[in-house]
C-alpha cells in the first residue's frame, strides 16, 4: 500500500484530498500546523487505520517515520485576509517549507506534488491565463507575500525536478469553494453565502466588474488526482472558465439564498485582479479533465455546509484569526 503525506492535509484543500486518497486505497499522513487549518475537517477519518494527523509546521526539519511515497505540498494560508495577516509565515511556508517537503521527497525518492495558485498570474495582461503566461505580479505589494511565495515555490519544485531528478508536478489552482471552507476566511464565497444568510449586506468589493472564475471542490480534486497519477513536470492549470463578474456573483447568491440583503460596495483591495479565467485546454488534453459540476449545484451544496454554521459563529469578529509565532 502506497502512504502519502500530505501538508496542510487539516485545510480546505488539503483534507478533501486526504479524503480521495483514503477512498483510493492509500495509507495517508495529514499534516498540518492548524494556524488556518482544523482538525474538525479530518475529524469523520480519526477512526481510519490508514489515516494519521500530525500537529507539525512544515517550515521545522522535516522527519517521517517510514514509508513515504508521495508528497502532495498543500500548506500555506490561502485566502487573501489570512495572508495579509500572516505575511511572514505565508512566504515561510512557499519557501523554507517548500525546500523541507522537496528535501523530504529526494531523499526517500517521493514523488511530489506542489499546489501552487493562479496568483502567480497576478493582475493579468492574458486573458483568459495559459499556463505559458509568466504574470504580472506586484513583488511588494501586500499579495506578493503569496504570490512570490508560491512562484518560488515552482522555481524550486523545477530545479529539484531538473537537478535532483525528483519526480514532481504542479497544480495552478484556481478560485475553488464548497464545504469546509472557513466561514471568516474572508474570501467572496463564504463572506457572500455568510452575509445573503443573516440577511447583512452583501460587501461588494471595488464596483463589482472584476471577474473571478469558481471551481467546485470536488472537481479540483478530481483534476489534481489525475495530474498527480500523470507523468507531467510543468504547472497545469485547474479551476473552472466560467467566468462572472463579482457582482453578477453577489446576484446568484441573493437568488440560490432567497436573500432580501441589499449589496452595497466597499473600497477595492490594493492589487486586486481585474480579471481571472483559467485557459484548461492543457488539463483537458493532458488530464482528459474538466469541471462537471455547475455553480448553482456547488453553491446549493456550499450553502448546506454553512446554514448550521452561521448560528454558532454569531457574534464572532469577522476576520480574526489567532496570532503565531
Ligand atoms: N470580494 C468582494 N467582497 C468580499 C470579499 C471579496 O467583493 O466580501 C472580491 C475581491 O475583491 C475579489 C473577489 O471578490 O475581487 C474574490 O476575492 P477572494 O478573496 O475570494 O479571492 P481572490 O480571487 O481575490 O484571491
């Protein structure tokens, strides 16, 4: 039996891909220093034989007791609020813990899988993005902490592929939702389905005409787990082209909710893109993948997900998560 580790395995991402490889027959380690990921998201896997959570920050040497087959190198904070309050270790985890899970992957001749981001896009001159556009990154704006982080991270990822001969893949992941998601990351998706449910305004951000392109999570999975089974060495893009502005997104919300809130429309975040659609005709070739499932059946299913959380998470300061070392 294979046994994977996978990091930042306690995460959105990160735990439904533990889940897959459980239902794929594969021993699995999550590991995960819980700054933004839950234990709550691997807890329905804590009876499995198979399944191991280790509490540990990837950016410390990195030892596995073991067999180690496969490294799937998810951890880092992930939604823009987060890595704007976690600067330092969001470009913590792209690099040093980025070189421990390489270094961890060539000495037991682990195969190994990087998620890396459309941000390395930044605010992007193409339109829709292939995977040959190089971006149009802001190295020291607020977003260059993960944006930078994760395309040093693909640097390092190819010259462990090209000078040690590690076996290695990269996933551009796109805007991807759905359960498990937290309900304060401060990402559109939660923050619109929390605010259309407490009947609060929705925040439209700027005037609303930047457009994102919202993939459902198990469809990322799907196409990461095929890249990951693929013999493919440079980036390829996953993440859904159908496209919308944000406040065509904030209009579906109100309508899947019933929701009477009103949107109104906050300043724009510094370097926020202005448009983003993944080009997957390389997924579909390569991966013989795309996104099967539609925006109002994920955002139905997202919406499931949230309604019990809304009333326990009353009260809460929007946003706040615990500082770190
Ligand atoms: N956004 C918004 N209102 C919110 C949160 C986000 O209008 O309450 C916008 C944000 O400015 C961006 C888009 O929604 O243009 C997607 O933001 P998100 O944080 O989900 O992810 P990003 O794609 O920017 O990483």
């Amino acid at each position: 039996m294979q046994r994977v580790l996978v990091t930042g395995g306690a995460g959105f991402l990160g735990s439904h891909l533990c889940d897959r490889l459980l239902a794929e027959g594969y021993r699995v380690i999550a590991m995960d220093n819980l700054i933004t990921g839950n234990t709550d998201n691997v807890a329905h896997n804590a009876r499995d034989r198979h399944f191991e959570f280790v509490k540990y920050d990837v950016t410390q040497y990195l030892y596995i007791e073991g067999q180690v087959d496969f490294i799937f190198h998810f951890a880092s904070p992930a939604s823009p609020i987060d890595y704007l309050q976690l600067p330092i270790q969001t470009l913590k985890v792209g690099s040093i813990g980025t070189h421990k899970a390489l270094g961890l992957a060539f000495a037991r001749g682990a195969k190994f899988l990087l998620a890396s981001t459309s941000e390395v896009y930044g605010d992007p001159m193409l339109h829709p993005q292939d995977e040959c556009y190089w971006g149009n990154v802001n190295p020291i704006g607020p977003r260059g902490v993960y944006d930078e982080a994760k395309r040093f991270a693909e640097a390092l990822t190819m010259a462990y592929h090209r000078y040690h001969s590690v076996d290695t893949r990269i996933v551009r992941i796109f805007n991807t939702y759905g359960p498990r998601m937290r309900l304060f990351d401060g990402r559109v998706v939660p923050t619109f389905i929390r605010q259309a449910i407490e009947g609060e305004p929705l925040t439209v951000y700027g005037d609303g005409s930047q457009t994102r392109s919202f993939c459902y999570v198990s469809d990322l999975i799907e196409g990461i787990f095929r890249l990951a089974l693929c013999d493919y060495h440079e980036p390829v893009n996953i993440g859904n082209p159908n496209e919308m502005t944000v406040l065509e997104f904030a209009q579906i919300i109100r309508r899947i909710t019933g929701s009477k809130s009103e949107i109104i429309f906050e300043p724009l975040p510094e370097d926020d893109p202005k448009q983003r659609q993944p080009d997957i005709s390389l997924a579909r070739r390569l991966l013989d993948w795309e996104p099967k499932v539609d925006i109002e059946d994920g955002i139905r299913q997202t919406i499931d997900y949230f309604r019990g959380r809304v009333s326990g998470a009353r009260g809460r300061v929007g946003g706040k998560i615990p500082p770190t070392t």
